[in-house]
C-alpha cells in the first residue's frame, strides 16, 4: 500500500521535526510577531467585524482568466515569493470558486502538498483536491527556509498579496476562504484564524502549535483541530491550547471532549455544543503520533485516512452567503412523523438509521452540504452501506469521505434519493413504530419514502 511517505522516511522527519520544532518552541516566546498592518486583505481593517453572510465575487469572475495551474511567483514585501496553483478543470469564469490554501510541514515544500507525495493525486493538497471534483481553487504557497516564521509579519502579508492576485485574476467566491496545515503548516493555519478571522471562513489545524504567532486572536472563526495522543514532536496539549482560543472567541460550552484509548488505533470527533450560529468548533483526535494521515486499525499512514473527508466535509458546510450551511434541522417521515434517527444516539461508524419520536436532540440534526452530503454530529454521514447499490440497503452514518455512496437528492416531492443508486430513502415495510429501520428501495412515491426538513 502507497503512504504519504515511506517508514524510514517518517522516521528521518519525524527525528529532523522534532529537533527543529522543540528549538522553535524554546525561541519562539522571544520571537516578537509584527504587525501585519492596517489593513486587510483588501484594505478593510483586519479587525473590523464583518458579516458572513454577505456573498461575495472578486474581481476576477466574468473576465477571462489570468492565472492557471501551475507555479507562480510574485513580489511580497520587497522578497520573491512563489506558490503552486491548482485550477479546476473546465474552470467557469462566471462561477464563485472557493480558495483553499494548505500551508506545507516544517522542511517540506509547496511541491509536497501540490503534488501528493508518493500517493500523487490521492494525496494533493492533503487529499483536499480529489474530494472537491474540480469544485474549488487551491494554493499551496512556498515558506522561506521550508517554514513557517512568520517573521515581522511577512508570511501573513504574503498571504494577503496572494489573495489579491488570484482573486482580480480568477473568480473567488470571497465568502469561501479556508486554509489548513500540517505541523508547521497547522501553526500558520492557526496565525491565519488569529489574524484574518474576517478574511477566511474556517481554518482545519492538523498537529499544530503556536509556532507562526497570533496577532490578534480575539474574534470568531470555524475551527477544526486534529490531533495525535502521542504526538511527540508537538505534544497534543499544543493542539487542545489552539482549539480552546476559538472555543471562547466563538462562544461554545467547555468541555473535555473524549479522546480515543492508547493502542485502539481509531479516532474520535468531536463537535462542541454552545457555539454562535455559523462559528463551529471541532476536534478530532487520534490514537497516533505525527502525522496528517492516519489510517484507523493500522499502524500506517496515507492518503485512506479518514482525516480528508473530516476536513472537507468541514469545510464545505459553509455555502456562500449561508453561514450554517443550507438547509438544516431534523428530517421528518410524511407518513410516521417521526424523526430520521440514528439508533442509540451512536456516533460509531455503521450506526443504523430508523424512525423515532422527535426529540430535538443531535442525533436527529441533519445538514445538507453544498456537496450533497446529509451531515448529522458535524461530522458524520448519511451512507448507503458498503456502497451497495440493492434495494434493501441498510441506512447508515459514516465519517463523511466525499464518496459517491454518501450523495443524496432531495427531492422535490418529498423523497430523498441517492445519487449513486438511485433508490430512496425507506421506512422498511411501511411501518411507523418507534425503530423501524430506514433503507434504501425503490422509489415508489409512497408516503414511507416522503420527508420533509426543517
């Protein structure tokens, strides 16, 4: 099996990391971030409160485009500084594209992230750009010295110089900024929230610290952090310190989420309660140590892991314009009334779907993403089981993997269909007693397979 790098190669940067980052970690009190400036990324004031709900185009949308995929290089305080640009295939001019930048490990490069590693595509922009089928730009820009310093403020003005050039250059939806990163790339991600919490939507930190500074780091952004429990080059109280900032700054409830055993070789997500409408906290750990990718069950790494399609799906909640992302709330059977409900209140993996009274509690909550996904707990999946595609199929919840099993329709007369099979959602045999479990059959129009939701 192909990882994101080799063992010996793991083990070489992971001892090269680790000397470097602890040196980092003992000088980085005295690194005195900079200012960034005044002014934003397009001279608004960088803490001047914004509303997100405001849609947005840049300049770029209509006119034909003066960026393509490809490395370019552009001037940003006084230095030459480069990034690589991956545009969609068949890229409209007349379409909002999301921006995504992924910020690159200590000692790694823009070339790493673009280009996926020894698993190439699967991988590219951490597994980023092959679940968004062509749906949305991405950036994977160049540190000086493969780092992340964010001396005087330079890496943070970096990124506001790229942001003006591809957006008068392409056709940016300027509601749909996100950024992530790994290790030193999460510490930049992390600077970014702190920032330009009013430039970008949400922010996914993977492994990181404070190694890139926090300017700022008093107002709400969506946040996601992942993090291993035996992390050894950045201990994960690192991570749970990021993620606490933004608990305060977007109003959740505290907690002590759950964080999986040592030697379970699984994750768990969790997405915390309280928070202002359209500013979500989630923090995913894992048994593991260093890594971007870890694969549940295993001891290996690579672009399998379930931490892309966490952060996708994170990341594509936020239509533009919708800060809560679309249509939301529970999903209620025309015929029982009763609720799509995930058995037990679980949150594993397989959980079966079935009909219960309508409680309000989380695991009656659904989400449809601008992707198509049905989203219950933030983090999990609406899934027809195994991919199968047979009347009969049991409904279940997944971790969100972007999968064509994990598309639904919903349907102008009531009914809610995959997009892979075809099928609809079923209350099995017609029933409406408390339990009855939902699969996929076909459609017949019946009032078993008629929702509504909201």
């Amino acid at each position: 099996m192909k990882r994101i790098w080799s063992r010996e190669r793991t083990e070489r940067v992971r001892r090269r990391s680790a000397h470097r980052l602890l040196a980092l970690l003992a000088a980085v009190a005295a690194v005195v971030v900079g200012s960034v400036g005044a002014t934003g990324a397009h001279g608004a004031p960088a803490d001047t409160s914004t509303d997100v709900t405001t849609l947005a185009s840049s300049a770029g949308c209509g006119s034909a485009p003066t960026l393509s995929s490809g490395t370019h290089t552009i001037q940003s305080g006084g230095t030459s500084r480069s990034f690589i640009l991956r545009v969609p295939d068949n890229y409209d001019r007349s379409r909002a594209y999301p921006l995504i930048f992924a910020f690159h490990w200590n000692g790694g490069t823009a070339g790493d992230v673009a280009g996926g590693g020894t698993d190439g595509a699967n991988w590219s922009y951490y597994g980023l750009q092959r679940l968004s089928n062509n749906s949305a730009i991405f950036v994977a820009p160049q540190g000086i010295g493969n780092g992340w310093a964010n001396s005087g403020g330079r890496d943070v003005t970096f990124v506001d110089d790229m942001i003006g050039r591809l957006e008068s250059g392409l056709c940016v939806d300027t509601a749909q900024r996100f950024a992530l990163g790994f290790s030193y790339g999460g510490g930049m991600s992390y600077s970014l929230a702190c920032s330009r919490a009013t430039v970008f939507r949400a922010v996914a930190v993977y492994a990181g610290g404070q190694l890139s500074g926090c300017s700022g780091g008093t107002q709400p952004i969506a946040y996601l952090g992942i993090h291993g429990i035996s992390d050894n080059v950045l201990n994960i109280s690192q991570g749970r310190s990021l993620r606490d900032r933004f608990v305060t700054n977007n109003g959740c409830t505290r907690q002590n989420p759950p964080e999986p055993a040592s030697g379970s070789r699984t994750h768990i997500v969790t997405s915390y309660s309280g928070c202002r409408a359209g500013y979500p906290v989630q923090w995913a750990a894992f048994d593991g140590g260093h890594t971007p990718g870890p694969i549940d069950g295993t001891y290996d790494d690579g672009w399998q892991t379930w931490t892309s399609g966490v952060t996708w799906n994170f990341f594509s909640q936020f239509g533009s314009g919708d800060p809560g992302g679309g249509d939301e709330g529970a999903i209620v059977g025309a015929q029982s009334s009763r609720c799509l409900d995930v058995a037990g209140q679980s949150q594993s993996n397989g959980a079966q779907l079935q009909l219960w009274d309508c409680n309000g509690a989380a695991n009656q909550q659904w989400t449809k993403t601008a992707s198509g996904e049905l989203r219950v707990y933030g983090g999990k999946c609406l899934d027809a089981e195994g991919g199968a595609t047979a009347p009969g199929t049991r409904a279940i919840i997944w971790d969100c993997h972007g999968g064509a099993n994990q598309k639904w329709n919903v349907n102008a007369n009531g009914t809610i269909s995959s997009t892979q099979s075809g099928l609809c959602l079923d209350a099995s045999g017609n029933a409406t007693a408390n339990g009855t479990r939902v699969v996929l059959w076909t459609c017949n129009g019946g009032a078993n397979q008629r929702w509504t939701m909201g």
